[in-house]
C-alpha cells in the first residue's frame, strides 16, 4: 500500500518530490528512501537549474538542501515564494541555526528538518506537505469552477442571487426588482442549475465561496 495511490485525496497526476542536493550521495540515499512510500522523485544537482527547469503546475514538494555552492537553499526559497510557487518547500542542512531555521520559516518554509534526517521524520513532513498541497491545488480547481459557473449568469440573475442570499422570498425579491413573483421564480431556477446547486444551503455555500475568492471579472459583488 503506497501513500500515493491510498492516502492522498484525489490529484489528477502523481505527485512529484523535486530533491534539489548537490551531495550526490545524499540524493541517491533520499530519493531511494521517498521511493519507498510510493512518490516519484526528481533529483536535481544544480539549484540555479531546478528553477529554470521544473515543473511550477505540478503536485508534489520540494526538499532542498540549505548550504550549495553558487545559490543557497534560502536563495531559492525565496525565489520560488517571490515567483509563486505553490509546491511545499522542506529545507534540510546539517549546520542549522536559530537565525537560519527563524529565516526559513519566515520566507515560507513548510519544514526545516537537520542533517543526518531522521527517516521517518522526513516522510511524515513529506506525507503532510502532499496532502495539504493536494488540498490546496482541489480548492483552487474549485474556487474557478465555481467562478466559471458564475459567469454564466446574467445581470438580473445575479441581481436576484444577491437578494436570495439576503434570506428574501421570491415574493420579496420581486417587490424590491419590481418584477412578478413568477419571474423571479423562472431567474431562481435558472441560477441553482447554472451554477448547479440542489440546496439553498449549497447556493449560500458557493456565493460565499466565490465572495472569498480573488478579485477578477468572475467574482460576484457583495451582497447588499
């Protein structure tokens, strides 16, 4: 039973640990370990081309080494937070400090784990890293489908979604839109299929989803 086909929610690819070491010992001793646990690992020697090179979209995490020559562990770090990135990062070094380990965390870090790495501390933080990215990367996928809906209605059925989370009844709605009751309800069927709610409850859940959301063309205006 591998943690990737039977503890992770469900991802559309495998995930993928980027192992970013210029100790090729150490990277064949981590990659053989991770492998272990059913996640595919992607060493990388040279910082400077693990961020030229990899792949941003994809689901997974990434464990680098603090101290390399030419760009540090950090360096990169924070690079990937300046670009971001939304991968777990999980920082390794075998000469930590307060101030380094303070440092990393406060750029982003999801975990600064010290040299020799304890086996089964590594993979916990690694099990842990996928599972949140998974779950992150499913509300992002969410949150647009959910804006994509949205902007299938039109200004009126918008207008009528806004009063319908209000708590009004269509009787309500329509005195305040000076429409009749019967054209209310035809806007209020039209929008629980369009954006393809069966419940009050879901409907109140997906405005208050998209409220939540970024600021774009797709995100609905506060309610009144």
């Amino acid at each position: 039973m591998t943690l990737a086909q039977n503890t992770l929610p469900p991802a559309t690819q495998s995930p993928l640990i980027h192992l970013v070491d210029d100790d090729a010992a150490v990277r064949d001793g981590l990659a053989l370990l991770i492998g272990t646990i059913g996640l595919r690992v992607q060493p990388w020697s040279d910082a400077r081309q693990f961020l030229d090179a990899f792949d941003r979209h994809g689901i997974g995490a990434i464990v680098l080494d603090v101290r390399m020559p030419g760009m540090s562990g950090l360096a990169v770090l924070e690079t990937l937070v300046a670009q971001g990135v939304d991968q777990p990062v999980l920082m390794l070094t075998g000469h930590g400090t307060v101030e380094m380990c303070r440092r990393a965390f406060k750029a982003g870090a999801a975990e600064f784990l010290e040299k020799p790495v304890d086996d089964e501390e590594l993979l916990e933080a690694l099990r842990q890293a996928v599972r949140r990215h998974v779950r992150s990367r499913e509300r992002r996928q969410a949150d647009e489908a959910a804006r994509v809906r949205f902007g299938l209605l039109s200004e009126r059925e918008q207008e009528v979604l806004r009063h319908i989370v209000r708590g009004l009844s269509n009787k309500e709605i329509a005195r305040v839109l000076s429409l009749s009751p019967r054209t209310v309800e035809s806007h209020r069927a039209s929008i629980f299929a369009k954006l393809e709610c069966d419940s009050l409850a879901q409907l109140i859940r997906s405005f208050a989803q998209l409220a939540d959301g970024d600021a774009n063309g797709g995100r609905p205006p506060p309610a009144p």
